[in-house]
C-alpha cells in the first residue's frame, strides 16, 4: 500500500471518531488510527531495510514545527502535547526555550502522522479547557493555574493513550511470525538510524520541561483534564498532510 493511500485511511479513521457522539467509538477509532500509523510506519522501515538504493525522503529529517506566538499563555502545555504524540510515533524533539517552536527529527511520514494527530487534538485540548473554565468549576484557582494545570493532564492521558495504542500496534505486528524476525531488525536499524541523525543535528542544551512549580497546582483541574483527556477524539482534517500547516493561538 501506497503512503497516500495509508495517509487517507487513517484520515478516515479520524473522520469517524470526530464525527461519533459516543466516547468508547471515538476511542475506538483513535486507537485504530494510532495502531495503523505504528504498523504502517513499521512496514515501511521493513521496506526500506530492504532496499537497495536509499533516497532523501527514505532518510530521517529535521521539520520546524509552529506551535504559537511568543508571549501565548500556555505553550508549553501546547509543546507537551506535540511531544508526547512525538513519542507515540518515533519522533525526537528539540524545544525552543519560549515553546514557539518543536524540532522534529524522524521520519517523514512519522512527523507527518504526529503533526496530523496535534493539529486535532490541540483543538480539542483548548475547547475542553475553554468550557471547563467557563463552567467556573476551577474557582477559586485562578484561571491561569487551572488552564496549565488542565492542559498538562489533557496531554498526558491522550499521551498514554496513543503509546498504549502503540504497544499494542507493535504487539500485533511481532505476532506474525512470517514478518517478526525482519522486522524486529528493521526497527532496531531505524531506532539506531534515527538516533544517529538527532545526536548529529541537535543542538539542545540541557532538559525540557513542560512544568514549572511558578505555575502552582490544581488537583482539580487535573482531574477534569484527564476526563478530557480521556474522551478526545482525532479531527475532522480530510488529509494529513494538510495538518503541517502552522497553529499559531
């Protein structure tokens, strides 16, 4: 199967979760969409394994991803977000000291799948913070404090979520005992490959975090954002690669 045509399978996939009512179909269909990334992605390294030429597009790149202007309120919740579906699809991140900005290191149809899912989810992520706020439930913490603190949480259940779907994507693959051994070598080669470019191409100094204990904490607004979190759904983007678009808030 052509890359386009996965690309427009799993944009289906993302279809039907945003467009269901129903929050155990909506996870359904982003753990498929997760899952289908991974075994794509993994028969492609296989692929290329066995190539014998290897060009541009089948070596890993560097893409500047936009996440906001400088001075937004909640970048780095925004950032934590990229990173964790970053994890989920085997891209490496350098983030900028202010969370303007993501270094992607990976493969080019990973960033793309990774790119896909946050342009989706970030969207969600605000609107659930927006209503949650609204809603006055976070008083009497201040706003700022219970919008970090719900974003964070947000990011981290949808971030367990898609490595779940991972794992269980790589678990499937591995079972299949006609593709297993090649293919625990090709991933092992493409771990290494990818590895080998981010330690010649970055620049990073030092450990990103997306917490800062000046933020102050809200078990509250965890809470609620890991409800969130927990009932997101992918977007309504009818192609993937449509998603590279900057999202500046």
């Amino acid at each position: 199967m052509t890359d386009d045509k996965i690309l427009a399978r799993i944009a289906a996939l993302l279809r039907q979760a945003e467009g269901t009512d129903n929050p155990h179909e909506a996870e359904a269909f982003m753990a498929a969409a997760q899952r289908l990334a991974t075994a794509a992605s993994i028969d492609l390294a296989v692929a290329r394994s066995h190539g014998a030429a290897r060009s541009a597009a089948r070596t890993p790149i560097q893409r500047t991803i936009t996440i906001g202007p400088a001075g937004t309120k909640g970048l780095r919740t925004y950032v934590q977000l990229f990173v964790l579906i970053a994890a989920a699809n085997d891209v490496r991140c350098d983030v900028a000291a202010n969370s303007t900005f993501v270094y992607a290191y990976g493969f080019v149809e990973d960033i793309d799948v990774t790119h896909a899912l946050y342009a989706s989810l970030v969207v969600q992520m605000v609107r659930a913070c927006d209503a949650y706020l609204a809603s006055g439930a976070h008083r009497p913490t201040p706003t700022i404090t219970a919008r970090l603190n719900f974003q964070l949480a947000f990011g981290a259940r949808v971030g367990q979520r898609l490595a779940e779907a991972r794992e269980q994507a790589r678990r499937e693959v591995t079972r299949d005992h006609n593709r297993a051994p090649g293919t625990a070598v090709a991933l092992r080669d493409k771990e290494i490959e990818l590895y080998d470019f981010y330690r010649r191409m970055t620049k990073a100094r030092g450990t990103w975090q997306a917490s800062r204990a000046a933020a102050g904490y809200s078990a509250a607004a965890r809470r609620a954002g890991d409800r969130a979190g927990r009932r997101a759904r992918l977007g309504t983007s009818p192609e993937l690669p449509s998603a590279r678009a900057a999202l500046g808030r």
